[in-house]
C-alpha cells in the first residue's frame, strides 16, 4: 500500500478533489502557526518581563471583576428598595395640600391631607425616594430600606422648639406647626 490516505480516499469515493485540496490547504495553515523550537532543546521558560506582565494582567482583570460585582450588587440593592417601595408605600393623593421637605439642598412637597401630615410630623410615616419619586411608607419599611440605601430616607428636623429668650416680645405668640403661607 504506496498510497496515501488522501489517494485511498479519492479511489473509494469517499471525499471529493476539492475536500481533499481544503484539507491539505488547512493542515499547511496549522503547521505554520505552531512555533519551531530548536531540536532538543528544553522547553523554553517565560521571562521576568512576560511574568510581571502576566501579573499585572491578572491583577487588572481582578479589578474588573470586583467593580462588575459591586455595580451588580448596587444594581440588586436598587431593585429591592424600588420593590420596598411599591409594596409598602401609601397610595398617593390628589390634594391641592402639599407638606414640604428638604432632600438634598432642595426643597420638595408630596400631596397630603390633614391626617397624612398629622401621621408625618408624628413620625408613623416616613418619607422615602427613588429615583426621584417620593412616597410615604411606614417607619418598619423605612428601617428596611435604610438598611439597603441609607439615602433614599429623608431625614426630617428633630421637633426642637426655639426657646424664646427673656427679652423676646413675641414669646406669648405661640405659632402652629401646621401654618400654610
């Protein structure tokens, strides 16, 4: 048997002359891809260079990976103070009646009625934001949601009421918490 396989198979009927031509042109490719090392010499050791470049290469994708993990962490944290919200949130009202809060150097208002605000300022509701929405959930939803996102509570003044000093003329005025301008 002086032929080849390549012959064999052309002779049986088995592959075709272009078949036969394409594998010949791709086993030329792969043998000039693989490296020549010199004929019994021991396989080659990488450099200092190529080690300390392996390294920092490694080092960079651990960085990556660690900041791709904690966006999806904040991503997931996100999610669950928006399902928070929903679940627990006080539906909104229609009410030409606005309670006024800052958040973030800003001044902003949510419709309430009287019993919302009087349930505001007792603190049995709490004010939350999301994505620039605000809603009203209760204090235990809040706790939760801080757990989460510390910044997506609003944070109202502590009822400290300015003591009047002793020459104060208006200190027999006393004014409601509830004044509308």
């Amino acid at each position: 048997m002086s032929h080849s396989l390549r012959d064999q198979l052309l002779k049986a009927g088995l592959v075709t002359e272009k078949q036969a031509r394409q594998a010949d042109q791709q086993a030329r490719q792969d043998q000039r891809k693989q490296p020549k090392a010199p004929k019994g010499a021991p396989p080659a050791r990488p450099s200092a260079a190529s080690v300390q470049a392996q390294a920092a290469k490694q080092a960079r994708d651990q960085e990556l990976n660690r900041r791709k993990q904690e966006k999806e962490a904040a991503r997931a944290r996100a999610a669950q103070v928006r399902q928070l919200i929903e679940q627990h949130r006080v539906p909104r009202l229609e009410s030409d009646d606005y309670f006024n809060f800052q958040d973030g150097g800003k001044i902003h208002r949510i419709a309430v009625d009287a019993a919302l605000r009087r349930r505001i300022l007792n603190r049995e509701l709490t004010i939350v934001g999301c994505e620039g929405h605000y809603a009203l959930v209760p204090p235990d939803a809040a706790e939760r949601i801080r757990e989460r996102d510390p910044r997506a509570v609003v944070a109202l003044p502590e009822d400290k009421p300015a003591a009047p000093g002793e020459d104060d003329p208006y200190k027999a005025f006393v004014v409601p918490d509830d004044l509308t301008w």
